[in-house]
C-alpha cells in the first residue's frame, strides 16, 4: 500500500482481524490528525446484540479530529457479526477547539429493532392564552350604574361605610369598619346599623370591648345573626388587636384574615373602606349571585372565592372597588334572590338568565316587589331608543361608588 501507514508495518491484514494491529492503527492516525489542529468530539460507545446495533452513549471526549469531512469507520472481526459504524463530521460543524458539535448518521439496524420515539408535549396554559371576558359586560355595567345613580338601596345608607363614626380617631374608625363587617355576615343593613348604633353608644373601643362581658354585648349586637358566636369573635379580635396592632388594625390582606371571624369579603373590604386600598375584590352573597345571572365567569363558579377569583381575572382593577356597591345594592332592589325583577331591569334582554324565575308581568306600584317610584330609571323598552346614547353620556371610567367618592375628595 501507497499510505504510510502501512508502509513500516508487514502484517497482513485478514479477514478475522488483527487486535495488534487495530491498536497500532489508532495509535497513528491519532498521532497523524493531532498535528492539524485538536478539537474536542465525542466519544461513541457501540452496543452490540446479535445483528442490531445502536449508539446508547454519548459523551464528551478529548480525543483530537482533523477539520474537513471525515469518516471513521470502527473494524470488528467477524467473531463479532462484522460491525461497521460510520460517523461523518460536517465541514460547518466543526469550528475551533470547544464548538465542535459531530452529525451522529442513523444506524442501519433490522425492522424488527427499529422503533419511533413518541415525544409527549407540554405547553404551558398561561402561554398564548387569550384574555376571556364577557361580550357584553360594559353595555351591562352601564345599565347596573344607571339603575343604581339613584341609591336607594340600604346598602347607600346602612352599609359598612355609613356605621362608623366619622368624628372618632383614625384609628378606631378602622375598629368600628371592620366591627360593621362582622356583624354585617348573614344579616340584613338594617339589623347591622341598628346593633353598630348601640355598639358606638356603648363606645366601640377595642379598651371598651375587652372591658365589657360577654352578655352585655349579646344584648348590645342582638338579633344579628349568629350572634353569640360573633361576641366570641369580638372579643377574641380585640385582644389580637391590642397585643399585636396596638389597638388598630393589619394594613394587609393577609393579617386581616389571620384575625378569628374574618374572611376574604371582609378583609377587601375593610382595606378598601378603612385604609383606601384596593387589595381584591368583596365578594358576598349578591355579587355573587348576580355574576353568576349575568354570565360574567367563565363557568359557574359554587361559592363567592371562586367568583372573586374569575371575577379578578378578567375586571379591570379599576373597577374591583365599585363591583361590590353596584351590586349589592342592585341585588337589594331588582335582581333579588327569589323573584327577582327582570321586567324593571335594563339588562333583561342581554342577561342570560332573564325571565327565569322572575315574576311575569311587572309589580303593580306600592306593591311590596315594586321599585320606588322616585327611582332614576325605567323599564328597558321604554328607553329602547336611547340605550346607545347611555352609554356615550357616562364613560365607563368613572366611579360613582361611595368609595371611590371619598378617594376624589382628598
């Protein structure tokens, strides 16, 4: 032979193969390519059985390769079934020591041994996810503020923001925000003011609270629903408050909630009403029927966590402060929990749950279920016409609740 390779070696190469020789022969050429230039490559470990074969490891090697197109082909003897594996390294791939990256080929293998990896993939449910909102939920938010410019609702005059005394400290301002709330869970406005006006006559301290026993205050928040079990929570808050918060109360969410009584509703609502923070919105039982009516979630949702949840996704935050007040009060006056008023109802034709349950023909006036006379707004089909130029006249931006009132003053 012309290589000179073979030239200082007399061996003959056979079929059977010589191990002294295959060893001789890696030993030069590797000698021979390391005067190129060294590159790292890969090591390939071949695992033989029977007539298939396959690459089963991968893995980094110092072992130098010359540059350009090269073919190594790996001599078994034929005690091995005659094995050849090819690996082709392309002239792109390779590039200075350390980027070199070899092009593995497939290897012949028999039908039987051939099999297609299955890739199982995952995408991640918040990439490319389209913002869902209701397809009518501004013309809708428009009508509930028009039904509700007149704010005759008890909400408007008995609600948390009206039971506290505005002359008091600051301080205990917040104690009675947060007293009104809750007292306010399963009881009606009109109980709650009622038993706020006796607790602020008594002095609605957390000193005044601690200090008073336990019967006297059953009689003071009396018929509050479940009162008793309230008393327990008033006192057990008090004395939270006075040891951790020096008399006032958390400025988060989150310590609001850790207080015995107090859940998710009435700690967005006491950092809205009490420290002018929007953290969540307040959802009770009204708004949480009444999204539901409307179709305002994605799906139904079992009860008011779930519904402040879907609600948050989709509500501009914006609005989080004057979603409870809207609703609460139109819940009070039209959309009632048993025969609520769909035929008053400016959104009658767009809720989706219109007509349902609702009474048939439209309450006779001074009836018990008749709205209030004085009211701001009429029946949808006797303002067909202007239902557009409603919408033009309030932009949705604005907020009418009491709330957002108070933050417009300062």
């Amino acid at each position: 032979m012309a290589s000179p390779y073979f030239r200082h070696h007399r061996s003959v190469i056979t079929r059977s193969g010589d191990q002294h020789f295959a060893s001789s022969l890696r030993s030069k050429l590797t000698s021979r390519r390391s005067n190129v230039w060294p590159v790292s490559c890969v090591a390939v470990k071949v695992e033989e059985k029977e007539e298939d074969a396959k690459v089963v490891e991968q893995r980094p090697s110092s072992a130098p390769l010359a540059t350009g197109n090269v073919y190594f082909r790996l001599l078994r003897s034929a005690e091995h079934g005659h094995l050849s594996t090819d690996l082709k390294l392309a002239p792109s791939s390779c590039a200075p020591p350390g980027d070199c990256q070899p092009e593995r080929e497939t290897l012949a293998s028999s039908p039987r041994s051939r099999s297609r990896t299955r890739l199982k993939v995952e995408y991640d449910q918040h990439e490319g996810a389209e913002h869902w909102e209701p397809p009518e939920w501004k013309k809708q938010w428009g009508y509930l503020r028009e039904m509700r410019s007149g704010r005759n609702a008890p909400v408007d005059n008995m609600g948390a923001e009206k039971c506290y005394d505005s002359q008091a400290p600051a301080h205990v301002r917040r104690f009675q925000v947060l007293v009104s709330l809750m007292l306010s869970s399963q009881t009606k406005d009109q109980v709650t003011a009622a038993a706020m006006e006796k607790l602020r006559a008594h002095g609605c301290t957390v000193e005044n609270i601690l200090t008073t026993d336990d019967a006297a205050l059953e009689n003071l928040i009396y018929p509050v629903g479940f009162w008793r079990t309230k008393v327990k929570y008033l006192k057990q808050t008090s004395a939270m408050l006075q040891k951790d918060f020096a008399g006032d109360i958390p400025d988060s969410v989150q310590g609001l909630i850790g207080l015995p009584g107090i859940g998710p509703k009435m700690a967005h609502l006491a950092m809205d009403i009490a420290w002018d923070q929007v953290s969540g919105i307040g959802v009770d039982t009204h708004v949480h029927r009444i999204s539901n009516r409307l179709g305002w979630l994605k799906k139904p949702s079992k009860n008011a966590e779930e519904t402040r949840k879907a609600l948050e996704e989709w509500l501009p935050r914006e609005l989080w402060s004057e979603i409870n007040w809207l609703l609460v009060g139109f819940g009070q006056r039209v959309c009632l929990p048993v025969h609520p008023l769909c035929s008053v109802c400016l959104n009658q034709y767009s809720c989706p749950s219109a007509h349902k349950t609702s009474p048939t023909k439209r309450p006779k006036a001074g009836a018990p279920l008749a709205p209030d006379p004085a009211s701001s707004f009429t029946t949808k089909t006797e303002q067909s016409i202007l239902k557009d130029e409603r919408m033009k006249k309030e932009p949705l931006a604005s907020l009418v609740c009491p709330t957002a009132q108070r933050r417009l003053r300062k």
